[in-house]
C-alpha cells in the first residue's frame, strides 16, 4: 500500500507541476510511514517538508495544495488531513 500511495503522490506532484501549481524541482526522496500514534492517520509522508525549500513556501500551504490535486484514479485514498492547516 505504502507503495501505491507513493505512486499517487508522485503522479500529483507531477500533476501540480504541469498545471503551475508547483514548480520544478530536482528529484525527490520521500517517505510514506505508518504513524506511530493512530490519531495522526493510516499513512503520514514528509513530502510537504522535502518541498518547502525548493518551493519557498510553508510545508503546509503545499500539503494543501497537493492534498487540493490529489490524483487518484483508483480511489484508494478515503481522506486526506493537513496538519498545521
């Protein structure tokens, strides 16, 4: 799962790029984990912060807007929360 969710952040990030939501930037390491603590959700990822620097801009207002252009075609993803939005 931890897989399929990287691959629908990466189809987003590529999304956002195309539409000018987020500009380019060099390749990206990213994490998708399970929280330690439930309350924080199934699946959590730093992407947001990998891409506050490159994008100056505050990791939340770009969880935002990728949460905002999530791409996913296969429904897997129920909700997604921001924290510090």
């Amino acid at each position: 799962m931890k897989d399929r969710i990287r691959e629908i952040l990466t189809d987003t990030l590529n999304t956002c790029i195309i539409k000018g939501i987020l500009s380019r930037f060099p390749a990206l390491d990213f994490t998708v984990e399970i929280p330690a603590n439930h309350k924080h959700g199934d699946y959590a990822t730093n992407i947001a912060f990998k891409l506050a620097g490159s994008q100056k801009s505050a990791p939340a207002d770009i969880a935002v807007k990728i949460a905002n252009n999530l791409t996913d075609t296969h429904n897997i993803i129920e909700k997604v929360d921001v924290a510090g939005a």
